[in-house]
C-alpha cells in the first residue's frame, strides 16, 4: 500500500492531488465570513470603534485567542454591510507561506 502524496502548497497547476472542487469549496470558506450566532450579546461601543475607520484602507483587529474577534467581525459585518465594503479572509497557520499567500 503507497502513502497519500504529501503536498506543500507550491504546486503547480495539475500536479495537486486534490481534486478542483475540493480546492473551490476550500478557497470559498476562506473567503466567506461565519454565520452569526444567535443569542450573542452585541459589543456596541467595539462596533463603534470599528465604525470610526470608515474610509481607511484596512481595519485590524488583533487580540489573543477566545477574545470574541471572530464574533465582533460578524457582527460589524451583518450590521453594516449595506454600506461599508467588506472583504473577509480566513488566514491559518500554512497561510504565513509568502508565495502561498
């Protein structure tokens, strides 16, 4: 019995073990944020603060985690979608890969 090919994010198109559509379904969820959970309370003034970049080129949010970052990003995003753009990435840990990236 052979071990499954090992990949390490580099290859070229056609020499990727994994199948397209698995790639697609992969590269969506990346891209799309989470769905609200209910019963979470809002973080008004967070959602303020946020709201005071309207305009700048990018918003960071940086703490450690289990500190609600995800969940506040939610939020901000339903809240204000209509109005703000927004662009949602799910970065993990292969992702600090430059040429991945």
């Amino acid at each position: 019995m052979s071990k499954p090919a090992q990949t390490t994010g580099h290859e070229r198109d056609g020499d990727d073990p994994a199948p397209a559509g698995r790639e697609v379904r992969l590269l969506r969820a990346k891209l799309a944020p989470p769905q609200a959970r209910k019963g979470v309370a809002t973080r008004g003034q967070l959602l303020d603060r946020l709201r005071e970049g309207h305009g700048r080129k990018l918003t960071l949010v940086c703490a450690p985690a289990g500190y609600g970052k995800t969940t506040l990003l939610v939020q901000w995003y339903e809240a204000d979608r209509q109005r703000t753009p927004f662009v949602w990435l799910s970065a993990d840990e292969a992702d600090s890969d430059v040429v991945r990236l």
